[in-house]
C-alpha cells in the first residue's frame, strides 16, 4: 500500500473546479522546507479530482470522524492523502458533493455505526462519471453546440415515439387479423331465412263429407252436407239407428196420415246404414 500523507495542516486557499460541480480546495504550498538536505520546491497547486474512498478514523480531538482519501489532479496514486471533511465542506458546494459521494455507497453517512478503520467506497458510476468531467471542452464550442445537440436529443426522443407508435399499430392489426382468422376457422351459423313456400295447399275436406241419398224410387237425388262427428258423439250413432228403426216399426203399425210409411222408411233406412 502506498503511503498516504495527510496535506490538511498545510495553508489552503480555494480555486472553484467546474470539471468536479463544486469549489473545491486548491492547496497551496508557499515554501516546503527539507531540513535534512536543505531544498526548497517551487510554489506548487493542488486540485481534488475525486474521491476515493472514505475510512472511519478520528479526528484531532480523538472524535470519530470521517477521513477521505483524495485523488489529485495531475498526480499519480502514490500522492494521494486523506483529508477531513472541513477541508471539502468548507468551501462552497462542498456539502452538496460530499452528499452526492455518501448517496452513490448506499451506506449510512454516521460513523458511529461503522466500526474503526472501515472503508466505504462509492459506486464505480460516480468514480466514471467525476472521471468524465474531467474530459475538456472541445476548442470552438460554444452555445449554438449546445442547442445543436439539445435538438438532436429531442429529434431522436420524437423518432422513438414514432417508432413506438407504429409498433403498437401493427401489433393491434396483427392481433385482429389473428382473431379474424380463428374466428372464420369455427363454424358460423347461417342467416339465410328461408324463403315461404308459394305453392297453396288444396284445401282437405276432412270437416264435411258428402253423402248422396237415394229417394223413394231409387234415384239418387243429391249430396248431403255431414258435419264431422265429435269422437264423444261416434258412439251415440248405435242408439239412433235403434231408435229411428223403433220409431219406423211404430209409425207403420199405426199407419200415420200424409206420409208413405214404407216409402220413406225405405229412403231413411237407406240414409241410417249408409253411416
């Protein structure tokens, strides 16, 4: 492991960083003195580019406290220092950076339900994305840029409704087709009425039946008009012939006037058993 030093003791003065969304320290080292060989470097600046990680430690009341390894711009891993969270959040944006690291871990941002010496990491997307703002602007880039691949976003947001749209399109015209298809597939029943037939049926004469009578010397001498009997009438035809026979027997023995007994007798006996 690289050994990490600690620049918070040094004086500081602030510079904003536009690549990290927030002003953040610009360390400053006026004269760094080597007592062993007696050299003196030049004034030298320090920008934060992102932040590693941050360990559970204690700060210099013996407090626990967050300490968070810094990644400076322009300098290797082996340069890296942890620093308290005064020096972030003191300046301007600060805060809203360091909530921005803690919400990318997921963790809970109070050390105490951390034990000593934990290392919390952010997720390897916010590690990409502070690396992406470091990606200097393109020379000759300006507003109209800007608008440019704003429309461009928005062309390409309208073409995907589009595309979208006609796909929901086909696949409901798809789907009805389907339907139409399994539908014609089971039997469909038939709306043809039939027609009523013309032809008019000859007219039964099952209600009245025509009997012809003999007169008294044997000349047929018309039809007789009979109405259907009731079948609770049928057996009631019996007992009439016995009465009209009884009533001929009667009529002739005591030899009514007007009336040809024998000839007539003879036409309604004739008329009976005809039944």
């Amino acid at each position: 492991m690289s050994d990490v030093r600690s620049m918070s003791d040094l004086p500081t003065t602030s510079d904003p960083l536009g690549v990290t969304g927030f002003s953040a320290d610009v360390f400053t080292i006026s004269e760094l003195l080597h007592e062993e060989d007696g050299v003196v470097e030049d004034e030298q600046t320090y920008k934060i580019q992102y932040i590693i990680h941050a360990r559970a430690s204690r700060d210099d009341k013996g407090k626990p406290d967050w300490r968070y390894r810094i990644r400076w711009e322009g300098y290797s891993p082996n340069d890296d220092t942890y620093e308290p969270r005064e020096c972030i959040e003191g300046e301007h944006g600060g805060k809203s950076y360091l909530n921005r690291f803690w919400k990318s871990t997921g963790l809970s941002r109070d050390v105490r339900h951390h034990a000593f010496e934990t290392i919390v990491e952010p997720s390897q997307e916010w590690i990409d994305e502070q690396l992406r703002a470091d990606i200097p602007a393109s020379e000759g880039e300006n507003d109209s840029d800007d608008d440019e691949t704003l429309d461009e976003i928005m062309r390409a947001q309208r073409e995907a409704k589009i595309r979208e749209r006609k796909q929901q399109e086909e696949s409901a015209a798809a789907q009805e087709i389907i339907a139409r298809l399994h539908s014609s597939s089971s039997p469909v029943k038939s709306t043809v009425t039939p027609e009523k037939s013309t032809v008019t049926p000859q007219k039964r004469r099952s209600l009245v039946d025509e009997v012809e009578i003999l007169s008294s010397d044997g000349v047929w001498t018309g039809l007789a008009k009979r109405r259907k009997v009731s079948p609770l009438v049928t057996p009631l035809f019996p007992c009439l012939t016995l009465f009209c026979t009884d009533f001929y027997s009667a009529a002739c023995a005591i030899h009514l006037p007007a009336c040809d007994c024998q000839a007539q007798g003879s036409a309604t006996e004739e008329y009976y058993w005809r039944f």
